[in-house]
C-alpha cells in the first residue's frame, strides 16, 4: 500500500514539474518581442558613433639621382551615417575634407525600424503556427490513444510526438531558449472582433531628395578653401511599391478575419450537435439500466461524441491560430 502511495506522489510531482516548466503562447510572443526590439536596438545603435573607419599608407622611394621618396596617408571616418571626415596626407601637402548629409540618419533609421516591423511579424507568425502545430499534434496523440493500440495507431502516435518534438525544438532555436514543454490554451471560442482594423503600415518611404553639404581644406604650396552643395533627386516608383505591399499584407489579415468568424461559427455548430449526443447518451443510458437500450446504443452514441469531439477540436484549434494571427498582425 505505501509504495503505491509513493508511486501517485511521484507521479504527482512530476506532472506538476511538467506544468511549472510548460509555457503559453502569451509567454513565447513575449520572447519573440524581446528578441525583436533587442535586434532593432542593435540595428539602431549601429548608426551612432564611428560607423565606418579606415586608414590607408604607402611609401615609395624612387632610384634616381638623388633618390627621392613618396609617402601618403588616408583617414576617413564617419559618424553617425550622416558625417564624413576625410583627411590625406601626402609630400604635396595636406588634404582635409568634410561631408554632412541631414537626411541619412533619418533615411537609415526608418528603413531600420521597417525591416524590424516585417522581422517582427515574421516571427511571431512562426511562434503562433509552431505553437499550434504542436498543440494539434497533442491532441491528435490523445485520440489516437483512445481508439485502441493497433500498429497503425502506434504508429501514427510515435510519429506525431516526433512532430511535437520537432516544434519545440524549432521555437527553442526561433526564441533561444530551451522550451521543454507547451501550455495549452483551453478549447474554447474566444473573442471574435465584430469589427475589422486595416493593416497600417508607418509611412516609410524613402525620400526622392537628399541634400549634401561638403568643405574641403587643401595646405599645400597654394592653400585653398571650397564649399560645395549637391542636390540630388531620384524619380523612383517607391512609394507605389510600399502601397502594393500594405495592401497585399491587408488582403492576408483580412483573410484571418474572415477565417475566425467561419471557424467560430463551425465549432458552435459542432457544440450544439455534441450537447444534443450527450443529452441522448444521458436518456439512452438511463433507458439501458432500465432494461429498454442495448449496450451497442450506449457503444454507438459514445464513439460518435469522440469521433465528433475530435473534429471539433481541430477546428477549434485552427481558430485560435488564426486568432492569435490577426490579433498580433503587424503588432
């Protein structure tokens, strides 16, 4: 008797061992986002400072009578993407230049924040359909376990928990991290949005102008001093490009919203078909203790419960994907 105590406590605390390292799908997004805004302020942080930097030399000597020799120098640095600060030293003298371009920074820092809106949703979108992917594999295993242990559902059953291994292995890799377990959300109908919000993207388009501004210093026999100004335009279909995509990322969150009203109105269908089977199990079996139903009733109404039960979580699991999809679409 004591050591079938301590085999249920230590099934106990391995199940709750189980539960304490599972996580939940709000619990994997938020890692996606912190991995997201860390690569976006690496990004960011790479247009400040010494951005670029290089140095040149190279000397010479010329055999001649006398022998003369030829050494030069190049330094050039810029800052922030925006400064550039050229010198060149040389026996003909000194050679210093300055560039400064306004618009670069902010040109670079949008195209910046864009790619880390796209990389953003592009990893919550694999986070949401890996999560779902394995939570569909579970309940694929828990219904093949009760139809019976046949090769064929062994077999079924072996190779699905290799998928389920697989997605927890590619969100450990997704989301550096070692994701030992998943956290399942219940099966129910969440809140289907009555409304549809647009997909809106920040305007940011690249500018069709920058302006730049130069001074060159020249120290050699005859010093000199120049100012220049260069103005450039680029007539460029840019803006057209950045519409058709926003309303090709429209089309897809659309999708999602007309996918989750259909699901949610298949699985209530299927709520109600199951609560009327449930209602004729409870009065078949009530009639079969009363000597009027055969235990095959009970048998057929009981598999039909399972077999649509079943259906009806896989379509309840594709609503949640769907609905965490366009919930976190472009978020």
């Amino acid at each position: 008797m004591n050591k079938i105590i301590i085999l249920i406590l230590m099934a106990l605390i391995v199940i709750t061992a189980s539960q304490l390292m599972a996580q939940s799908i709000e619990e994997l997004l938020d890692m996606a986002n912190e991995i997201s805004n860390l690569n976006y302020a690496n990004s960011l942080s790479s247009l400040s400072g010494i951005t670029s930097f290089n140095l040149n030399g190279e000397g010479k000597s010329v055999i001649s009578s006398p022998i003369t020799f030829c050494a030069s120098t190049t330094f050039n640095v810029e800052l922030s993407k925006a400064l550039s600060f050229n010198t060149s030293l040389s026996n003909d003298g000194l050679n210093i230049s300055l560039k400064f371009t306004p618009s670069r920074y902010e040109e670079l820092s949008n195209e910046i924040l864009e790619t880390h809106m796209n990389e953003k949703m592009k990893l919550q979108n694999k986070v949401i359909n890996l999560f779902f992917d394995a939570m569909k594999k579970k309940r694929n295993i828990t219904q093949l376990t009760s139809e019976g242990s046949s090769i064929k559902n062994q077999a079924e059953i072996a190779l699905n928990m290799s998928a389920y291994t697989y997605d927890l292995d590619a969100l450990s890799a997704l989301l550096k991290t070692d994701v030992k377990d998943l956290k399942f959300p219940k099966l129910n109908v969440p809140t289907i949005p009555k409304d549809y919000v647009p997909y809106t993207t920040g305007k940011y388009s690249k500018k069709n102008s920058s302006f730049t501004i130069g001074m060159d210093t020249d120290f050699s026999k005859s010093m000199s001093f120049g100012i220049s100004f260069e103005y450039a335009w680029n007539s460029s279909f840019q803006r057209d490009d950045l519409t058709s995509s926003e309303d090709l990322l429209n089309a897809q969150k659309e999708m999602y919203f007309r996918n989750i009203h259909v699901l949610a109105s298949v699985v209530k269908a299927y709520d109600e078909r199951l609560s009327k089977l449930f209602n004729d199990y409870s009065t078949t079996y009530g009639k079969y203790l009363n000597g009027n139903a055969t235990k095959n009733e009970i048998k057929k109404i009981s598999e039909e419960i399972s077999k649509l039960g079943y259906q009806r979580d896989l379509y309840c699991i594709e609503l949640l994907r769907e609905w965490y999809l366009y919930t976190y679409f472009g978020e």
